[in-house]
C-alpha cells in the first residue's frame, strides 16, 4: 500500500494525479492522509519524520525499491519514484527522458516558486506591496510565455508524449486568475491545459481532498502558512 500525506494543492494534487494515472486506485492501491496545513498539522513530529522540511506532499511505500518501505518528500523526486516504479510517464531512452526531466525541473525550480509567490502577494499577503506584485505577475506571465512557446513545436512540454512534466505543471495553472493571467495572451497553452484537464485520471486527481480545502483568511490559518511557525525549531 502507498500512503500518501497530502493537501489539495498544487504539489498534492502532482501525486495524486500521478497515482491515479498510474492505474492506482484510491482506497485501493493508495490512501490518502490530510495534513490540514492551515492548522498547522505539517509541523508535527509524526510528519515531521517523514517530511522533514514540513511540507505536503510526502509519501511512505510499504513495498519500496528492496522490498521494504521507504519515505519520500519533494512531490518531483515522488513523480520520478513513482513513474520509475511503475514503468509509466518518463521515457525510456536517455534522450527522451532527459527531455522530459528538463521541464519537470522548470517546474520544481521556477514555475512551482514564482506562481506561489504570485499568489502570496496578489492575494494572502496582508498588505499589498506594488513592487513585489509586478515582479512576480511579470515572472508569471514569462514562465507562461515559455510554456506556450515551447507548446508551439511540441504536443507536450516533455516531448511527443504526456509525461511527467506535464502533470507537475498543470496544477499550478488552474489558479490562473490568482496570478494575472489572460488566457488569450498564451492560446497554445491553454489548449495543452485543456486537453490535460479532459484526462479522466486528472479529473479524479484534483477530486482527492477537494471537499477539506477551505479559504485561508483566519488568522491562525496565516500564521501556520506564513508565520514564525515556519522558522521555528522542529522537533
């Protein structure tokens, strides 16, 4: 059994996407453990030893590599296990395979951050700083530039086929508004979006926890996102 520790965002729904794409079934082949990450569940110790960094996702597999469990945190190195495990979306040959990483790490390293912190700062920071909300609505609108260009020549971000990457992306646009994007700016990829969001595996994927999300607007909801909490000493 695969036990996954989780939250409906961008990075929790990666996994359970990839489980489901992956012909896992939930209740079946995986479980599902919300971490109410506005109330602060991420920082218990009980988590805390699987994730050591206090972040969703994260995943314990009962029958790992060698037969015996093993515990994963970062939802890119979970996509990789988890496609490794199963054969399925990363390619086999090198050429093909480092293509498809290429863009699974423009995800980890610049779409996941920069989006987050559009998000942060157009709609949860508690006071609205113009300077940071131009840098990461510009950084925004560039990362989607480079998305629908590269959807231009390829039917996918990693190549001919559905991958990996597109699954580590495509979450992270479903909150397009929130980052100040015009979907008629970038026609391209909003016809990679949809084709991806028909998917019944992704459609099942974002179902996964939709009903324990809840607006982030009391404060003690904010405090565990984006206070002090974050900075204290884990136990």
């Amino acid at each position: 059994m695969i036990n996954v520790y989780s939250w409906p965002t961008p990075n929790g729904h990666k996994v359970h996407i990839m489980l489901e794409e992956c012909g896992q079934k939930l209740g079946r082949d995986w479980q599902v453990h919300p971490i109410d990450i506005g109330a602060g569940e991420q920082f218990s110790p009980e988590f805390l030893r699987i994730s050591p960094n206090n972040k969703i996702p994260a995943l314990v597999d009962s029958q790992g590599p060698d037969g015996r469990p093993i515990a994963l945190f970062e939802s890119g190195a979970i996509l990789i296990y988890l496609a490794a495990k199963f054969g399925k979306l990363l390619p086999k040959t090198d050429r093909q395979k480092f293509e498809v990483l290429q863009w699974l790490m423009f995800q980890v390293g610049g779409v996941g951050p920069m989006l987050g912190q559009a998000h942060h700062f157009r709609v949860y920071a508690p006071e609205k700083i113009e300077y940071a909300i131009n840098r990461y609505t510009n950084e925004a609108k560039r990362l989607y530039g480079v998305m629908n260009e590269r959807l231009k020549t390829s039917p996918y971000l990693g190549g001919r086929s559905y991958s990996i990457a597109d699954i580590a992306v495509f979450p992270w646009l479903r909150s397009w508004q929130n980052q100040g994007i015009d979907w008629a700016d970038y026609p391209e990829l909003k016809a990679w979006f949809d084709r991806i969001a028909a998917r019944p595996a992704v459609q099942r994927g974002v179902a996964v926890l939709a009903d324990a999300r809840k607006p982030l607007t009391d404060d003690k909801a904010r405090e565990a996102l984006f206070g002090q909490q974050q900075y204290g000493k884990k136990r």
